[in-house]
C-alpha cells in the first residue's frame, strides 16, 4: 500500500531530520519536494497547495523541543496535517432507532461496490446486527449471481428478483427486511463504467423513494484523481455521508486516500484491502497516515520527545530548587503543568530521582486552582520578593483572587516555609515537602 510514495516521503524525511536547524529555506525546500511527491501520487492539486501552505504555517515559528530535531517536528507537522486532511475522528454507521437501518451502496462499474456489500454484511453480522443484501444492480444478470454468490459465503439472506426495475426491488426489500427481522439492509446498486445521467437518475429515485439512513459511495482508490472527481460529481447528487476506498492493497499511488475527504467534506468510513470478504477495515486517518508517511514509529517518536521535554523542564527546575532560586513564578509555573499533566503526582514523576512518592501522599488538586488564582493576584515583583507582601498588599491579593486574607497568609506561610525547606533541599527530601504542602479551601 502506498509503496512509492513512501519511500519518496521516507527519503525527503532523511533529509530533513538530519538537518540541525529549521530555516525558512531548508523548510521550503523540504516542502517543494513533498509537493512533487504528493502530486506524482496523484493528488488533488488544491488539496496539495493547501496541505503545503498549512505544513509551511505551522513549520515557521515553532518552538522546537529541546530533544528532538527540527526535522524530526517537521515530520510530526506533517503527520499530523495528513491525518487533519483525512479526517481526525472515524465515523461510523449511523443506525436508525427505527429499524431495518438503510444502507444504500453507490459507485462506478467495477468500484468495488457489489464485493463491498458483502464484506459490510459480514462485518456487520459480527457485530451481532442481522443484515439482508439487496441486488438492485439489474442490469447484468451476472451482477445478481455474484451477489447471491457472495452472500451465500457468509451465510446472509439476500434479495434476489430477476426481471424487476431496481427502485421497486429497492423499496420492496425493506418490508421484507422488517418482515423477516432483519435490522440492516444493504442495497447493491447499478454503476456503469461512467457517470452517465441514466444511472445517476436511478440511485437518486432509490434514494427518494426508499430514504437510506446511510449512502456510502464506493471508490477504486487505484484510479487516483479521476475517483476525486468521481466522487464529486456523486456527491452533488446524492449528497453520500460517507467515502469506501477500495483496493488499497494494489499499489495504489494513494491520491484518492488522501484527497478524497478534502474535496468532498465526507469521511472515509471503511476501506477494502483485497478480494476476501475479510478484508475490510474500519478507517483510521491516523494509521493511514502512519502508513503513508512509510513510519510506524512516528508517534511514538514524538510522543518521547515531548516526554523529554517535559523531563528537560524538570531539570531545570530541580537546579532552582537546590540554589534555592524558586519562586511564585516559578511555582505558579508549576501549578500550569501540573494542571496540564493531570496530577501532581505526575509531576513528581518527572523530576529525576523523585519517581517513588510514597503510596499514602495526596494532594487537594482543586485547591490548587485558589493557589493559583492568589498567586496571579500578585504583581511580578511580589512574586519574586514575597517578603514585602504587607498587609495592605495582602487584602488587595485577597481581593483580586476572590480568596480571603487568611487563604493568602496560609499560602505565603507555606511558601516561606518551602523555600526554607529548600535550603535544606536533598533528593530525599523534596517528596515530603510536597506531601506536608495544605492546599487552602
Ligand atoms: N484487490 C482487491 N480487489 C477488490 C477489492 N474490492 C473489490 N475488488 C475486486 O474488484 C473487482 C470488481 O468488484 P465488484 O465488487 O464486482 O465491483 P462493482 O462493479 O462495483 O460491484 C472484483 O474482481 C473484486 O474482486 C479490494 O479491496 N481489493
Ligand atoms: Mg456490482
């Protein structure tokens, strides 16, 4: 799947990871050729332009982590903008509260559209659902056979009706669903080998009359750009809820799979993976992406690198402490990546040497949003030399942070006494200061 682009992609990457520095001309250049590469792969060119410009935006000015290299977060960049461009969530079938739930399948001759019914049935049947298939593709009795074929393999009860118009076979079958308590049907429509406003009329007379709860539009993800536009002159008409991508185990150049959702603002639901009617998966833009970009380690890369940074902070605070340079900047510092961590014991855990706090330390982590809101109504300077905080200065604290004086005093108090503790401050010792730390109600 996706061979050549990736290895395309693979050796852009090289290039950029080695490099040390992100400039704005090593960027661009690495983008020039990602934009070569993903036209070659038959890419929608706006889609293209778009992705350039976004990677390009988000590229410029950003902060790069301490561990990881500037080429190495253009990857993530890239990553994460692919998985933007195919969708960032998986949809799935929406049922009807009402049964049979109508699934009306529709694409051009040889899409993939009459295998795609059969692998939904079964996947559906092992989700404990209880499908009928519907032969509504009546124009080559062939068509009909391979239906009943295929059903007959999975063992799931299919409408048949030789010599029938395909919108009566259509709404007839779900009356029979109901009948025989079946809680999904999938109707198989006719394509042909082009749009062609005969077929076109067809699926959307079937579409009035029967109403699907779910019109999914089958496209052969070999035939790169032209199943883009394919699609969009399917969706004008039909307005389809959802994208199949089929035989993405050919060597598909991999334009439809990323373009698709860009053009027609539907998701891809499901994509098929060879001619067994097993080989159908949910989609997942983040493992297509991961997929495409030819680096299943991506993630995690990232993720460690932002493991690291985190433990870089750490450090840095771990050395105010011991010179006992801490302050309420730095504290309140703290209470940020604490409230963005999680917890506090989280936070521990990333100071070297503090990961063991012991079982029985917990901390009122709601309390720290009072100890944040005093230490906010500070100025720079009181937060820096708390000892000239008097007592006007503590009523106006008091004020501005919706606390009371004496929630100020008990802060400022355990403040000084912290900082004292500090002086004292070895590796052992630090987690008990914590623990011994009373967040005011
Ligand atoms: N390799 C592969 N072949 C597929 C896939 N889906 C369908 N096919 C094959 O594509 C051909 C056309 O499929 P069919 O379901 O008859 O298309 P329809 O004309 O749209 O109903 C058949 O030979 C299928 O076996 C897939 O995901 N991978
Ligand atoms: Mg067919």
């Amino acid at each position: 799947m996706f061979e050549e682009l990736s290895q395309k992609l693979e050796t852009v990457f090289k290039k950029i990871r080695g490099q040390g520095r992100i400039t704005e001309a090593n960027v661009g250049e690495s983008l020039r050729e990602v934009r070569r590469i993903l036209l070659d792969a038959d890419v929608n060119y706006k889609v293209v332009k778009q992705f350039i410009d976004d990677v390009q935006k988000r590229s410029v000015g950003q902060e790069v982590l301490t561990s990881i290299t500037p080429g190495q977060l253009i990857v993530k960049i890239i990553f994460d903008e692919l998985v933007k461009l195919m969708g960032t969530t998986q949809a799935e079938i929406k049922y009807s509260s009402l049964p049979p739930t109508v699934i009306m399948v529709a694409g051009l001759q040889g899409s993939g559209k009459t295998t795609f019914c059969a692998k939904l049935a079964n996947h559906l049947k092992g989700k404990g659902r209880y499908p009928m298939l519907v032969a509504a593709d009546v124009y080559r009795p062939a068509a009909i056979d391979q239906l009943e074929m295929l059903a007959k393999q999975i063992q799931i009860p299919v409408v048949a009706e030789r010599g029938r118009g395909a919108v009566d076979i259509a709404v007839d079958s779900i009356d029979r669903a109901r009948k025989a308590a079946r809680d999904v049907v999938i109707i198989d429509t006719a394509g042909r080998m082009h749009i062609d406003e005969e077929m076109m009329q067809e699926v959307a007379t079937i579409k009035t009359k029967v109403s699907p709860h779910e019109i999914l539009f089958v496209v052969d993800s070999m035939t790169g750009q032209d199943a883009v536009n394919t699609a969009k002159a399917f969706h004008d008409r039909l307005n389809f809820d959802g994208v199949v991508l089929t035989k993405l185990d050919g060597d598909t150049r991999g334009g439809a799979a990323i373009s698709i959702r860009a053009v027609v603002s539907k998701p891809i639901k499901f994509v098929g993976v060879g001619e067994k009617l097993d080989a159908l998966e949910v989609f997942h833009p983040d493992r297509m992406a991961t997929r495409i970009l030819g680096m299943g380690d991506i993630v995690t890369l990232v993720e460690k690198a932002q493991e690291r940074f985190d433990e870089h902070k750490a450090k840095k605070l771990e050395e105010k402490l011991r010179k006992s340079q801490f302050t309420f900047e730095d504290f309140l510092d703290q209470l940020h990546e604490i409230k963005k961590m999680g917890s506090i014991q989280q936070l521990m855990n990333m100071i070297p040497g503090m990961n063991k706090l012991p079982a029985n330390a917990s901390v009122d982590e709601k309390g720290l949003v009072r100890v944040e809101a005093i230490i906010q109504s500070m100025t720079k300077v009181e937060r820096q030399k708390p000892q000239i905080i008097n007592g006007e200065r503590r009523k106006r604290i008091a004020a501005g942070s919706g606390t009371s004086i004496q929630e100020v005093n008990k802060v400022l108090k355990q403040f000084s006494d912290m900082q004292r503790m500090m002086k004292t401050f070895s590796k052992g010792k630090l987690p008990r200061m914590f623990r011994g730390m009373q967040i005011p109600q």
